[in-house]
C-alpha cells in the first residue's frame, strides 16, 4: 500500500475540481477526510471516477442513479459509497 506524496495529493486535488460547486465539494470533502489514506487502488478508481461528466458525476453521488460500465467496480462503489456517508 504506497501512500500519495505532497505533490501526488496536490495534483489529485487539482484534477477533483469540478464545474459543478457541488461536485467540489463532495470532492473536497471526500479529499479532507482520505486523502492521506488513499492507496494506488483508491487513486486510480478516483481518477477513472473524475472522467465522469459533471452531470452525472452528481447524479451518482446524490444517488439519483447508479454506476454503470466502466465506473460500475467495487472499487469506485467503495469510494462513491464513503463520499456519500460524508
């Protein structure tokens, strides 16, 4: 399990800004409470997360519907599943 360096968070910080102000701030606070916990899996299921469309990006973390192809892995459940405990 390697944990991310400074720049390695800042970078990732960097890609979760979003258009939407929501979708930042479930980001961000996602990022607040993990990010110095994330392992290689929780950033490469972030970063194929952050590939989403702001619209619908949004529509998954509120729950309004659920991953599907690519997105739809336990990995990126997990992470989707602990934002929105937050």
């Amino acid at each position: 399990m390697n944990l991310l360096s400074n720049l390695e968070r800042a970078r990732l910080r960097w890609r979760a800004r979003r258009g939407l102000l929501e979708n930042d701030l479930i980001l961000t606070r996602f990022l607040d409470t993990y990010e110095t916990t994330l392992t290689d899996v929780d950033v490469s299921a972030l970063t194929l997360l952050l590939q989403m469309d702001d619209n619908a990006l949004l529509d998954v973390l509120l729950a309004r519907t659920q991953l599907e192809g690519d997105y739809d892995t336990p990995d990126i459940r997990r992470l989707v599943t602990q934002m929105q405990k937050l």
